[in-house]
C-alpha cells in the first residue's frame, strides 16, 4: 500500500489544490486521507485526525454515515441522473416538498444549482431579473456587508468583500454598494451585541434611503461572516434589515450557505431573527457533506413575475447539466431525516454548551481578543497585543502554526488567518470537544510565544 509520502509525490505532479500557495507545499506536506468514520479522518500512514471544520464546513454527520451510505446505494442502482428541464424524479420531488416544509413560511418554491456560488448567483439573476419582469428596469445593483463573502464565481465575488479573494479580480466585477458590517467584535468596552448590531444597522438605512430605486436587492451571511474570520452579530440586525427591504421595495438574500442546517442554533439562522427572506441559498451541509448540491429557496409571487407565455422571454433560462441530481437529492433527503429522527437541533444544545464551557478559558490567554460563538461555531481571535487589540501581521501566518501544531496531534484546524475556530460534525462528543480544545491551547501557545 502507497504512503503518505508516495501519494503526495504523486499528488503534486498532477493536481493544483483549491486555496493553496502551492510552492507551500515544498515545506507543508500534503495529507492524503485514505478513509473516514464519524469525526475521524484517516491518511495513509494510520495517522488520524478529528475534522474540526467538518471538512470545509459540510460535514453534519459523519463521514460515512451509515444512514446517508444506504441511501445513496439504494439510489444509485434506481437513478444516478437525469434532466431536470422537461423531466422529474421521486427524490427531487421530495427533497423540495421537505424543504419548503422546513425553511421560513413563504419560501415555497426550489431552484437547484451545483455548488453554494452557483447558488448565488442564481439568487442574484433572479433577484435582477424579477425587477426587469416587473418594468423597473433602474434596479440593477446590490447591497453588501463589508467583510462579507458569498463564494468566488464572478458575481458572487463581485458581492463579497474579502480583498484576498477579490482585490485581483476587481476589474471583472459589477460595481456594489457596500454597507460596513455589524461585525460585533468592533463594538465599544461594555456595549451589548445588540445595541451594536443595531447602530450599525443605521449605516444600512442610509444606504438603503439613498440607493433603493436602484437596488435590487441586499445579500447577507446571516449572523456569521464565515469566510470573513468568523466574524458574528446580533439577530436584531436582521429583523430591522427585513422591516427596511420591506419598507424600500428591495429584496433580501439570506446566504445560510454556511451558517444553514443548524450551525446557529437554529435549523436556519433567519428563525433567530423570525425573518423570512425573499431568497434562501442553501449548500453545504444540505447533503451531510456528501455530493455538491445547492437550492435557492423563494416565493411564489417571484415565481409568478416569470410564469407567462413563452413568447413574452420572461422565463429564468438558468441551468446546470446536473440540477438536482438524484444522488444528491437523495443524499439530502437522508440528511433531513437524520434532523428530524434523532431530534438533531435540541441534541446539539449539550454540545453547544459544552463548547462554550471548554472555550471559555481561552479568552483569558494573553493574546487572545475574543471568543465568540453561535451555536455549534466558536471563534478565537488571536491578537498581537490584547489591549490594543493589534493584529499580528497577516505575513507571519500565525495560524499556519496551529495548523502544523493541530495535525501533529491528531486534529484537522484550518485557521483563517489570525482566527481558530471549530465548526465539528454534530456526532462529535463532549470528549473530544475538549481534546480539541486541549490542542488548540497549545498551538495558540506555540503560535504566539515569540
């Protein structure tokens, strides 16, 4: 059997890895992963790893859960794929009667795409193309949060605001309207997060005051900027963002890409703001982790601007070769009812508790500025100087070293630059909760001792 070393070799003759300065790799090995069980990750040399960040954010259950695996081997000897233009299956049917059941009350119409940027963008041609089908042809911009990230396809970028994603690609990019974000780390000594969120929201209502003839709608992360360092805010922000859509005539995108499938707390974060959007981007966890599969969710007097005669061009000629594809669909149809049979989002209450518990005392390290948390996300902000609040350089890549330090002791940590976090699989135990956090102290350790 080939070793780590010889699959890495391997690897680094043929691939160009996603997110990745590849001349690191002359230094920073690669970890090819054999196989998967629960939270565990296995490579090729019998090392093992907790997948703290369920694998970029998608993995709810486990790898290889067997609930999920049954599923897709009972679809895969029915259906693997077929054309959804002119053409149905049973699981796509289904998922979409589940999910229309499941998001906030209004959402009950399903468009699928491939991937969370696909999403997106779906979300924000239909959003522009409503308007166009409803004769106010001045509505062509969008609102965003600064901070915000919303995937790396170019209108998705174009509505993102992390520079090191966009900053090279600003020429290709539709001009945006951004809003400075209710990021409630910036908040004054002794202010609640809600009286922040709140005060930022003003910035929002001027914004929307000035711009709203010509804007089609406002795309938010609700309640975490994940990509944006994990940076949270308060739900009341939401609840006056859908009261001012409202009032103004734009539309609302909630992008629970990320934070969906109850990463907050909540099934959905909207439920904590008791908001329905007008577009509802789901991605990630949808599937357990499983296959790329994404939906926008929206209503049905949206479906209706576009339900007319073929002659009249109003139709939303959007398309994937694999919208809804079954294995996806199915894999998802799993996945919902794993949350529905094992009573998922209550469950998870102890071990959001535990997180807070185990965490907690990293907040008095010396360089740490925050931890913060919603739900099954915890952040660690680390900082050059605590009172300041100063950054380390971005250039001396100081999570890099809690990185190296995590795998080293059996951990996958992926920090955003200068922010540890965990994002775990639900099957994850209080045990290994705080085994992670035992590891994470001490790469925070030996990332900030010199």
């Amino acid at each position: 059997m080939p070793t780590n070393a010889e699959w890495m070799a391997r690897d680094l003759k043929v691939l160009w890895h996603p997110c990745t300065q590849m001349k690191d790799h002359e230094w920073l090995p690669v970890v090819p992963i054999k196989r998967g069980k629960g939270v565990w990750l296995e490579d090729f040399d019998g090392n093992q790893y907790i997948d703290a960040v369920s694998s970029w954010w998608v993995n709810l259950f486990g790898h290889c859960n067997p609930r999920i695996n049954a599923a897709l081997v009972d679809q895969l000897e029915t259906l693997e794929h077929v054309i959804l233009g002119g053409f149905s299956h049973r699981a796509v049917v289904e998922l979409s009667e589940q999910l229309v059941e499941i998001t906030p009350a209004g959402l009950d119409r399903c468009f699928y795409a491939d991937n969370g940027s696909s999403a997106v963008e779906v979300a924000l041609k239909m959003s522009f193309h409503y308007w166009q089908n409803c004769g106010q042809k001045k509505k062509t911009r969008f609102v965003t949060l600064s901070n915000s990230y919303h995937g790396e396809t170019l209108a998705a970028l174009a509505v993102g605001d992390v520079a090191l994603y966009k900053e090279t690609y600003e020429p290709l990019l539709m001009d945006v309207i951004t809003v400075p974000s209710p990021d409630c780390y910036f908040r004054e000594e002794g202010e609640s997060w809600s009286d922040y969120s709140e005060r930022q929201f003003e910035k929002m209502e001027l914004a929307l005051e000035k711009h709203h003839q010509e804007v089609c709608a406002v795309i938010v992360e609700p309640l975490i900027q994940c990509a944006g360092n994990m940076r949270m805010y308060h739900p009341i922000y939401l609840t006056k963002l859908r009261e001012a859509c409202d009032r103004y005539g734009v539309h609302l995108i909630a992008d629970e890409i990320a934070v969906g499938f109850g990463r907050t707390g909540t099934m959905f974060a909207c439920e904590q703001a008791k908001i329905t959007p007008d577009f509802m981007c789901l991605s990630k966890g949808l599937t357990g982790g499983y296959l790329p599969l994404s939906a926008v969710m929206t209503s049905t007097p949206i479906y209706d601007a576009f339900y007319d005669d073929y002659e009249s061009m109003k139709a939303f000629l959007h398309s994937h070769s694999f919208t809804g594809n079954p294995l996806g669909c199915r894999a998802a149809l799993a996945t919902l009812d794993i949350f529905r049979t094992d009573d998922v989002i209550n469950a998870n209450q102890q071990l959001i508790d535990v997180m807070k518990q185990a965490c907690a005392p990293l907040a008095d390290h010396p360089h740490v500025a925050e931890v913060r948390q919603h739900g099954m996300v915890v952040a660690i902000e680390l900082v050059k100087n605590k009172k300041s609040r100063e950054a380390y350089p971005w250039q001396e890549r100081r999570g890099l070293k809690v990185y190296q330090h995590a795998l080293s002791r059996g951990a996958l940590l992926r920090p955003l630059g200068n922010v540890v976090y965990l994002m775990p699989p639900y099957v994850i135990t209080p045990e290994q909760i705080h085994q992670l956090v035992e590891i994470m102290l001490e790469g925070i350790h030996i990332a900030t001792r010199d």
